[in-house]
C-alpha cells in the first residue's frame, strides 16, 4: 500500500514552472525509431530518453536557440540546434560499427573512451541489456568476455574473473550505485539479491583484474560496477512481467514468476524521486547428490561411514567404534530440509536534489533486498526471510563526490541443514545412545544370528533408527549419565514428529541442539574524491580516500561474538596522475593508495599504465600496466568461530584463538593416556600450534609410520598481495571490433584455508609417539584454519574477442578466454588454491535488433572445458558444459510495449557449476514489458 501511495505521488504531483518544452524523435538511417536514445541540452543539466517508439519531451529552463546533444549505443552522437519551443526536432542517427567511442568511468574514476582504457574492462550497455537471452541481465553478465559464473541457487550466482574464487568470492568486489553491496558479515557480494531492477539499470562496467590502487583492499580480483537511472532523465512510468517454467531432472517443471515497477518523476529542474519494486518466486535448482564425500561407494550396503553429498546428519562420526570401524548416522536429505521455494523482493527509493542550477546533485537512497536462497559455504545453508538493506547520502559534482552508506543486514529465518539434520537425529536419540545401540546390535547380530559383516552393519543400523531387532530381544540404551535423553525412533520425513521436530531445530540458534544462525552485522562506510582539473591543466590529478567499520553480531553462531558484538575498521587514501603527451597519442597514468586495516600493517597499492593510440583515426589502441594489490583478510579469515560437526572453523585473529572453545569426549583408550579425563577442551590455540597437517595424517594412516607425521607449521593470516602485468591491444579493424589482453599475476602471501588435526593430547613436537596414538585412538580433532601459503602461486591468461555487423543488421560476437595458475606443491603441501576456473572457454553471439520491424531476436552459446572444483564444502570435477540460450522479442509501439519469449540451456542436459550444489536445468519465460 505504501508503494502504491508512492507511485500515484510521483505521477500526480507537479510543479510548475516558467520552462521551455521542445518535442521531437530520434530515428535511423532507414527512418527506424530509436528507443532509449539519450537527449541532452548542452551546457545545462536537463536531459530526457526517447520512449519505445523513439519520441521524447524535454523541458529545460534554457530559452531557444541552444543545441541538443543526441547519442545512442551503436550510433554516432549528434548535435541538433533548436531554434524555437515549436520545432518538431526529428535526429537522424548513424549507424556505428563498433562500440569503442562508448564512455566509461570506473577504469580511472573519470569519463573516458572505453578505446583508452588503461586496464582490461567489459562493458553492458542499455542495449545489451534489454537484448539479453538470460533470464535477466545479471545472469547476461556471463556472456561477458572474462566473466565465470559460480551457482549456489538460481537466485544466488557468484561471479568469478580470474580464478581462485568459490561462492564466496571474497577478492571481487560489487559496487550498486556506488555502494559495495556485500554482506557485511562474509565480505562478498550476494549475487543481485540486493542489486537493480532491470527496469532502473542504465550501464554495467566490470574490471576483471586487479584494481586495489584505485578501489581499495577488496578490489583484488575484480570489480563490478551497476549505474541505475536518474529520474531526472528517465522518468515515468515502466513495469515488467515475465512467466514461465523451470526444468529440472531432480525438481521437475515448476512456474517462474518475476515482475517489477519502476516511477520516477521529476518535479521541478531541482527535485526529482524515483522508486522501484521487483519480486521473483520459483522452485529451486534441487541438490540430490548422492556421492560419498569420505571417497566410498555410493550407499550403506558395504558402506557403513557413508556421508551423501547432500544429505545431512550422516556429516557426524566419533571416531573408531571397537570391531565396527567408522559408521556415521543416517542423514536425512536436502530436499527434506527446505521447501526449496525461492522469492526475492528488492525495493529501492531515491530523492535526488540539485540545488543550483548546475551540474551538483545530492542523492538520499534507501536499498532493501530480502527473501529465501540457498548459500554453499563450509556447509549448505538455507537463507530464509534474510533482510539486507543499504542506505546512501551522496553530494557529487562535475569534479568530486562526498558519500557515505551503511548496510545492515538480518539473517531472518535462515539455518545450516547440517546442523538441522544433526540435531534432529539427536533429538530423537543422541549419539552416545545411537552408537551404543549399533555396537551391540552389530555384534550380537553375527554372533548370534550369524549374519555377515555387512548384514549385521545394515541390521544395526536399523535397530539403531527404529528401535526394531529382529530376532534379539534387543532395548535402546540408557546412558546412566543422562538417563533422562530421548531413546525414539528416528523421525521420518512428513511425520507430525518430524514437522515439530524440525521446526523446532530451525528455531534453535544453539549449535549443540539447533540450527539457527544469526545475524545483525553492519558496515559504516565514507569515501571522497576530487578531480583537479579546472584546477590544474598540465595533467589530470585526483586524490580520495575511504573509511569502513564493521559491527559483527552473530551472538556467537558465526562468530566468536558470544559476548558482544565485535568491531574493527580499516581506512585508506589515493592519488593518481593522467597526461596526455605526443598529440594526445599517448595517455600515461600512476596512481598509489595507501590502506590500513586494525589487525595489520598497512599497504600501498601502485598501478602505471601506458596506452598509445596508433593509426591516422588514432583508433589502434595498444595499452600496458602493471599495477600492485592486496586483500585484507575478511571477517570471517579473522574472527570465525564454528563448529560445524565434522570440523571447525577458527580465525586468526590474535584476540580469536582464545574465545573459541568446545569441548571433546576421550575415548576409553585415550582416557589411560591422559590421567583419566573423559572430556579435553580445545580452543584456536590447538588448532594453530599443536596439530599436524592433513597429507601427514593421511599418509600415517596409510602406514602407521609415525615418522610420516608432519607438525603444521601455519601461521597467522595477513594481508595476501599480487603483482599484476598486463597487456592489451583495441581496434576496429575493416568493421571487426578487435580486444585482445594478456596478463600474469604473482601472488605472495597467498590466503587460503588449510585443514589440520589436532590430537586431544600429546604434544606434536616434543611427544609425538602420544600424538600419534591419540589419532589411532580416533581422539583427534580436524579444523580448518586460514593462513597464508608460503608458496608464491602464479597465474596467467588471455582473452581475445571479436564482433562485426557481418550482414544489414545482423551482429556476430565471439570470445575466448585461457587461464590456468601454477605453485610448487613441495613448498607447501597443504595448500588448497581454489582456482575453480576453466583451462579454455569459448561464447558466441548472434543478434539482429531489427530483423524486421519491430522483430528483433539474440543467440548466445558458451562452452567451458572440465575442470576442478575445490571449496571447503567439497570437493570434486566440474564436467565440460556447452549452453544455448536464445530470445526473440517484438516491439508493440502502440502500447509502448515489448513482448519477448527467451529460453535458456535450450536442448542442454542439467549441469554442474559447484560440486554440492543442484544442476541448472532449462528455464523458458515469455516477457511483456512497458515502457522499457
């Protein structure tokens, strides 16, 4: 109701004033109208688009004669005299073979030629935009040159340029408006859950390497920069509706739904709002893998230490149970433990004043995302009712901009399905009383009914879960040191039992007995820049700077903030210098930062860069950098604190290892080897230095050599750095639009995690022989901790990409990007790089906005070889994918209308892009949007 008050505001209120008002359209050379056209009057600030059907009204306060300025994407710009408020101006465009003259910001925080960039960047207009075959323009993104999609959910996608990169991909960052839009607890962006409508988007510009110098610690991999619209020239009022089904093998045909709203108005010269207002609802990608994560064969018959990739509550075993070996419980599966319904609602609202009358603006913005998606981590969780909101002042002008934002984010509802299917299993028996149950029942089923290994594995487990034993007047155990615990039968799914079972697990947020997660975390953050260039001519000159706080509050479900939140802040500032030389030939830029952070030492950023434009038109344009960045180590690197069953998660921060604690029960061997304890209490301390490396451990259990163990000698995590190199080369050439780059980066200090064990007692350096039996003992504990290699990891790639109008309107575009990376695995053998990238991938396009009139369609194809997937969830290979997605569209200008019917994976088999996650499937939807 409140949005529906809004939207009548902005189309009922006005205010009037003394203006000139001229009309026109803005057509091509073959007399068709050109949509979306950007009209401005030069030397003030109004500006308009034309609609649909290439028409625009434009009021400026300017009194005839002035001259408007008329560009498109895909056309050269024009500027049209206007000699009265009565001319009908009619603009003729012509027809652009190439996209070079385009103009992009976020390459040298100033307008430039995106011909001139002095770094590798990709660019998505309005047009690429509206003509997108993906279901929306952010998943469009992956047709980009550079760009690698990672899915964790249909609603959640990650995206990955330059490898080392999981879901969460915490060396890219995502700027919205101007706003970095990650969570503020896991320090990576959410995908488009909280990002813009395709209604409001105007521009999306991605620098796919590393842009520290300019952007601070987080830019280190990448950056992605999203513009919406300003209300001051794109006003109205626009909706979209789109309906269609999802296939899937695990989940079947299901409707999609998605619809938005889009108004905005301005009211006078000086005051302009605009809103927005999207929600999307679907069936989920279902997860139902059933590979073992410990390595066996795909079931219990043979298997007893089975633990289904998608099944939880089998994620749990206590080590060695005497003449049975390892066993976990029966775990119930994902689909079990979520509806797998999906919906995100995203509104935004925006007050955008000039006072004067030029070109300064303040902008006031309000962000909120919210709604149901699925997050893979070190485990599967179901983000259920999070809320995450962004709030924005901004005052910019010609040459500066002063902002400052917070985000603020709710976990909601939302829960680990790990712990959700533990702790069911618990409630209805606990561990000890389960593992007694299949001890016994496992013995005296071969001794007396005389079944074999495997039988009596199966028949245990059964009395085990049901209680039921036939042939043996079998009863549950009762642990006489809480003899009051439940000894039920496991719940079975759709039970009322169940039902209550799990709502009450899902509500719990104490880890020992529920599944709950909270989070209330928030980030502060200002920055500023100035351009010095009215001010200084010989060379363009900018400083700036930044500063962030995060508030982390999980009350100790992620974190170790279990008595309050915890809090750090990190500042930085930066100069660059941009001359032009040799007739304007050549652009030489430099640039340093400097950032520092609570918990380290600070670091400077440089970037040089060097682009030469060749040719009499100037248009071959050569470019090299080399520049210098770094990542602080996120919250999470610094202050985790979870225990997740299987293993736990500890930060490195100096003030963290001591607030982590759990406790362990000591086997009944263990408990002789350490004075008779039956329970050790660990904390972050163990896990850093008294613990031995994962490939020792293995390989001890393979031989039983206690010289094969190796103590880890992991240290501390601080800041990771790399040096980038980079060339690259931008042309047109006999109407071929030619990009080509290369790069090689080396990294030091390389972050990553590592797993290592911990023995509950004996001492790794000076009582190994003790150590050692603690792990035959099964009284070890794995964790996982985040340090950083002592290898210098180094990778290298190349992207080429070509695009040509080969036939009237007909535009072919194709890319190819190769990179892999490289380290010497005997500097350290536990190093897990998470390159997570295919070797080579091949995309190609085939478009035509006008086929016929009104009738436009876009063919997109990608193809990626195998690779392999490696995150602390799982592990695994990614199988080479080829996708076809296809959109045809046709414009109704009497309705100010397009209708569009798109497909994507047309014809394809469900694929994989994250091991543990569900395969995408196909997905057909049929659009009408109004006023686009």
């Amino acid at each position: 109701m409140k949005i529906y008050h809004f939207i009548l505001t902005l189309l009922c209120c006005g205010i009037s004033m003394a203006q000139t008002t001229i009309s026109g359209s803005v057509k091509d050379s073959k007399n068709e109208p050109v949509p979306a056209a950007n009209i401005k009057v030069v030397g003030d600030a109004a500006g308009t688009v034309s609609d649909g059907n290439g028409k625009f009204s434009l009021k400026t306060n300017k009194k005839p004669p002035f001259t408007i300025q008329v560009s498109s994407i895909g056309y050269a710009t024009q500027k049209v005299e206007v000699a009265s408020a009565s001319q009908n101006v009619v603009v003729t465009l012509e027809s652009s073979d190439n996209k070079l003259d385009e103009i992009v910001i976020s390459a040298s925080r100033t307008p430039e030629r995106i011909l001139e960039s002095p770094v590798t960047i990709e660019r998505m207009g309005l047009q690429d935009i509206k003509k997108t075959s993906s279901a929306n323009y952010y998943e469009g993104l992956e047709n980009l040159k550079e760009v690698h999609f990672n899915t964790s959910s249909m609603s959640f996608k990650s995206i990955n340029t330059r490898g080392f990169s999981t879901i969460a991909n915490t060396r890219f960052m995502q700027l919205v408006d101007n706003m970095d839009n990650s969570s503020p607890a896991l320090n990576f962006p959410l995908g488009n859950l909280v990002g813009i409508s395709e209604l409001d988007i105007q521009s999306v510009e991605l620098l796919p390497g590393a842009s520290s110098a300019l952007y601070g610690a987080n830019a280190f991999n990448g950056i992605l920069f999203m513009n919406s619209k300003s209300p001051f020239t794109n006003q109205g009022l626009s909706f979209y509706a789109k309906y269609g089904q999802t296939t899937q093998e695990v989940a079947g045909t299901n409707d999609y739904w998605d619809f938005g709203i889009r108004a905005a108005h301005a009211f006078t010269k000086h005051f302009a709002l605009k809103g927005n207002f999207t929600f999307m609802k679907a069936k989920e990608w279902m997860a139902d893998d059933t590979t073992d994560r410990n390595g066996g064969i795909a079931q219990r018959f043979g298997n007893p230490n089975y633990d289904a990739m998608n099944s939880y509550g089998d994620d749990y075993n206590p080590g060695v149970i005497p003449g049975v070996g390892l066993v976990t419980r029966s775990g119930y599966k994902e689909k079990d433990l979520t509806d797998n319904n999906i919906h995100a609602i995203k509104a935004d609202f925006a007050a955008h004043i000039k006072p004067w009358a030029d070109d300064k603006e303040i902008i006031l913005q309000h962000k909120i995302g919210m709604g149901n998606t699925i997050y893979q981590g070190a485990s599967r969780y179901m983000l259920k009712n999070f809320i995450m909101q962004q709030t924005r002042v901004e005052f910019k002008g010609k040459n500066f901009f002063v902002r400052g934002y917070m985000s603020t984010e709710d976990a909601g509802d939302s829960y680990d399905m790990q712990f959700a299917g533990m702790n069911l299993n618990r409630m209805a028996k606990p561990d000890v009383n389960w593992y007694r149950d299949y001890a016994t029942a496992y013995a005296l089923s071969q001794a007396i009914l005389g079944l074999l290994p495997d039988n009596a594995a199966n028949y245990a487990r059964t009395f085990a879960d049901t209680n039921v034993s036939p042939g043996l007047p079998l009863t549950p155990y009762v642990d006489p040191n809480n003899p009051s615990a439940n000894t039920l039968p496991r719940f079975e799914v759709g039970t009322p039992q169940f039902n209550n079972a799990f709502a009450k697990v899902v509500s719990d947020p104490d880890l020992k007995t529920g599944a709950k997660f909270l989070d209330n975390s928030k980030l502060y953050h200002a920055d500023a820049n100035y351009n010095f260039r009215d001010e200084i001519k010989f060379a363009e000159i900018q400083i700036g700077g930044s500063y962030r706080k995060y508030i982390m509050n999980s009350q100790g479900t992620i974190f170790t903030d279990f008595d309050g939140p915890l809090k750090y802040d990190e500042y930085g500032a930066y100069t660059q210098i941009q001359k032009k030389v040799m007739d304007d030939r050549m652009k030489l830029t430099g640039s340093v930062r400097y950032d520092k952070s609570k918990n380290f030492e600070g670091q400077f950023s440089p970037r040089v860069s060097v682009v030469y434009s060749a040719g009499a038109t100037k248009s071959h344009n050569f470019r090299v950098s080399f520049q210098t960045g770094f990542r602080n180590p996120t919250t999470q690197d610094q202050y985790i604190g979870l225990n997740i069953g299987a293993f736990a998660l500890i930060g490195s921060a100096p003030d963290n290892l001591a607030r982590y604690t759990e406790t362990q029960p000591v086997s009944q061997l263990g408990q002789l080897l350490n004075g008779g304890q039956t329970t050790v209490d660990l904390n972050g301390y163990n896990a850093y230095d008294n613990s031995f490396t994962l490939a020792s451990v293995t390989k001890f259990k393979q031989t039983g050599n206690v010289a094969d163990l190796q103590k880890s000698s992991l240290g501390y995590i601080k800041p990771e750095q790399v040096k980038a190199f980079e060339v690259g080369y931008k042309s047109s050439i006999k109407g071929f639009g030619v990009d080509l780059n290369a790069y090689y980066n080396i990294y030091n200090n390389f972050s990553t995690t590592a797993r290592v064990y911990a023995p509950y007692y004996g001492n790794v350096s000076t009582d190994v022989a003790t150590a050692a039996q603690a792990l035959s003992n099964g009284d070890v504990r794995l964790f996982q901790v985040y340090s950083n290699s002592v290898a210098t990891v180094n990778s290298l790639g190349l992207g080429a990409g070509l695009s040509k109008k080969v036939y009237k309107n007909f535009e072919l575009g194709a890319n190819y990007n190769y990179a892999q990376f490289d380290f010497n695995q005997d500097e350290d053998p536990s190093f897990i790089s998470y390159f997570n990238t295919p070797k080579h991938r091949v995309k190609a396009s085939l478009s035509n906005t006008k086929l016929f009139k009104n009738f436009g369609f876009n063919i997109n194809w990608r193809w990626s070889e195998q690779y392999k997937w490696e995150s602390s969830f799982a592990d695994g290979m990614i199988p080479s994918i080829s996708v076809f997605d296809a959109q045809a569209s046709y414009a109704l200008p009497a309705l100010k209308s397009v209708l569009k019917v798109s497909g994507t994976n047309i014809g394809g088999k469900d694929y994989l892009q994250v091991v543990g996650a569900g395969r995408i499937g196909q997905q057909w939807l049929v659009s009408w949007t109004i006023n686009p």
